[in-house]
C-alpha cells in the first residue's frame, strides 16, 4: 500500500530548524493523537513560537530547569506543560538540542475523532470551538504531563504525531504579538495563523495579575 503524502509523519529534520522557521510552517499539518477511545486528527491553524534564552517570554529564558528540560532537546519532542492550575497546553521542541526553543500548538480544526472530542469540550458551542485555544486544544485531546518528552516522529502507534497534512499558501499566512505575552517580550510577532480560519483563537494582550490585598 502507497502512502498518501499528506499522511507521512514528518521527519525530525522538520524540527532541527531556528523555532521561526518551524512555527509557520506547521501550519496546515495535522496532528494526530492516539487514544484508548481512538484516533483524534486536527489540522493546525494557529501557533506561537518561544526561542528560549533570548526569548523573555520563554519558560526556558532563565536556563534549565526540572520543568522545561525537554525544551533543550533533541527536538520533534512534545514538551507539555500545567498553567494556572488548571489547564495543560502542548509545544513541540526545535532546534539544535541543547539551545531551548519551542512552538505552543494554539489551535486547530478537529477532522477526525470529533465524538470524542466533543465529549471532553461540553462547554463548546460548535466544533469549530472544539480545539480554539491550547487549553482547549490540550483538554480536547487529552493531552497532560503523561506526554511530556513524547517523540512525535517515529510514527507507528506513538500517541502523537505530526503528519505532513496540507500547508496553506502563503498569502493566508498572517503573524502578530503573542497571546497574553507580557514585558520585554510582548512586541515579538511570533504568533501566526491561517487567515479567515474560524478556529483560530481570538488575540488577547497581556493583562498584568493583581495580588490579593
């Protein structure tokens, strides 16, 4: 049986990339997430890319730590991670190992696996809604911190996996400031996305968390 090119995963080549490179250009591509319950199969519309030590808004800027370990490598790794108490949200590592860098997954169309998605997104109002955010998008496809350090490129049965999926042209390709980005670090426009896409999350600038008095 011939494989389809749009269902070769992609290689981790793909990855070893500076993060602005990558970041774009998993646009279009698919992940899939293999389950208990089944396959889940989302195509990519939005993501943010975070290049570690030059990167104020990286959680890798300040150097290694127990936390962000997988950031520093070997890329086309999923580097997960618990915010808020509440919600998890998935990056994908790139990069030279040993430089931290990473792309937050932000959004995506779910296309295959939507039952079950659904099932975990009750607060959704339509499945365009379904994965519109990465906390949604991590919830949607149950993804938590039993992820963390997953090779998404070896294929076969792994839980993740990035597929080559289909890119959109590149006048649909838009990029501004980061989601919820603050300090030195809210200027980069390294958010981008699939213009006129309705699962893309809406922007939201950084609103600075008051202390209890």
């Amino acid at each position: 049986m011939i494989e389809r090119p749009d269902r070769t995963p992609l290689h981790r080549d793909f990855f070893n990339r500076p993060v602005l490179e990558v970041a774009p250009d998993l646009l279009g591509r698919t992940l899939l997430r293999r389950t208990a319950e089944g396959t889940i199969e989302l195509r990519l519309t939005e993501v943010e890319a975070y290049a570690g030590d030059i990167d104020p808004g990286s959680h890798a800027f300040r150097g290694r730590t127990a936390r962000n370990d997988v950031m520093f490598g070997p890329p086309g790794h999923a580097y997960v991670y618990f915010t808020y108490g509440m919600w998890h949200c998935l990056n994908l590592v790139c990069g030279p190992e040993g430089r931290a860098s990473g792309v937050l997954l932000r959004a995506g169309e779910v296309r295959e696996g939507v039952e079950q998605v659904r099932k975990r997104r009750v607060s959704a109002r339509n499945d365009k809604e379904l994965a519109k955010g990465p906390a949604r998008l991590a919830t949607g496809l149950a993804i938590d911190r039993a992820l963390n350090g997953t090779d998404v490129c070896t294929g076969g049965d792994a839980p993740l996996s990035i597929l080559t999926g289909t890119p959109p042209p590149s006048d649909l390709v838009r990029n501004g400031p980061r989601t919820g980005v603050g300090g030195d670090g809210a200027p980069h426009p390294w958010r981008y996305w699939i213009d006129g896409d309705p699962t893309v999350s809406p922007y939201r600038a950084h609103t600075p968390r008051r202390r209890a008095t």
